[in-house]
C-alpha cells in the first residue's frame, strides 16, 4: 500500500513554509547519517520508512521508526497502521511519503523519542511551523507544548515576519484562550485574530 501524504493543503503548505523558518520500543527511530544499528528480526518487521520530501528545496530523506512509536505519537498514521485499525496493514506493504520541511520532520520524530526533552527545545524561529505540522499530524500533546510555549514568547514571535494566517481557527480560538484580556490588544491583531472576552 502507498501513500503520499502532505502535512497540509497544498495552498497552506506555500503559507507555511513562509512561517518556517510506558513500554520500550521495539525499534528507535533512525536518521539519516546515522549507522545503522544491528536489531532483532522481528524488529525489522515492525520498522516503518517515511519518506520525507522538501519541496521548497528540493531535497528528500527518509526515516526509518517503529510502527508501535508511529502509532502512538502520530494519531494521523494510526488508522493506516494500527494492528486493530480497519486499515491496518503489514509494515511490508505500506510506503509513506510526506511532504513538508526535512527539519521539522527530523525535529517531531526526536520528539517522539523524548518528548519532554525535546519540548525543551522549542525556539521562537520554528515553534509556529512544529505547531502546524503537529496539529496535522494529531501529536495532541506537543499541540499544547507549542501553543503554551507561543503564549509565554508572544512578543518575540510577532516580530517575526510569519504569516499567522496560515494557522487554522481552532488552533488560533486555543491560543487567544491562554492569554489575559489585559494583554495588549495590538498583539491580537498581529494574530489576526480578535480575543473572546468574558
């Protein structure tokens, strides 16, 4: 089975690429220029390849990760992967292909491994492009990472040249939530965005 999948509409891509910038697993996840590391065969059975494509410069990679890691980070994948799933279906016979920056897939997959660790090195440059890839995604709890972190460095991410349009409604209604209906307004209108006061 193949399947070529965006981290968003093509459309939301080009706005997005503007704003860029308890069991172990069986198998961790690897990337690329790293060794390869020798595992147990039925490891090697459960191992997923995600092809990752850049369209903005052209460039491709591929990540090699555990189905049961997939699974239970990226919601988006557990209906295509998940042994109990109606579309769940041999590791063999499924070939991913996504395309969105290399960076920031590289960046999710070490989130996978260590969330709290990696939530750690959220930065103000690449927070908004890791929200919407990861809202795609269904990454729930790194959604909340980012949002919370978006709140706490508001003022340093709106002077950035991003294009806050290219974040969906729902994820905006979530943000304007955490913030005090003291915060200065102007901030809401770099969003975009007018705040639900009570």
């Amino acid at each position: 089975r193949q399947m070529c999948i965006r981290d968003r509409p093509e459309g939301e891509a080009s706005s997005a690429r503007k704003a860029r910038k308890g069991e172990p697993l069986d198998q961790p996840c690897e990337f690329p220029g790293q060794p390869q590391q020798p595992v147990p065969t039925a490891a090697s059975r459960d191992s997923i390849v995600i092809h990752v494509h850049d369209d903005r410069v052209g460039q491709s990679s591929d990540f090699t990760c555990s189905r049961a890691e997939i699974v239970a980070h990226m919601k988006y994948f557990e209906r295509f992967l998940g042994s109990s799933g109606a579309d769940g279906c041999d590791p063999d016979d499924v070939d991913i292909s996504v395309h969105c920056d290399i960076s920031v897939f590289e960046w999710l997959v070490k989130y996978m491994r260590a969330p709290a660790t990696s939530a750690a090195t959220l930065a103000v440059p690449s927070v908004v492009s890791i929200l919407i890839s990861s809202e795609f995604l269904q990454m729930g709890p790194l959604v909340e990472d980012c949002l919370r972190y978006i709140h706490l460095h508001i003022n340093q991410i709106v002077k950035l040249p991003i294009d806050f349009g290219c974040i969906n409604a729902t994820l905006l209604h979530r943000l304007t939530e955490k913030f005090s209906k003291f915060l200065d307004p102007r901030l809401f209108a770099a969003l975009q965005v007018r705040p639900k006061f009570k």
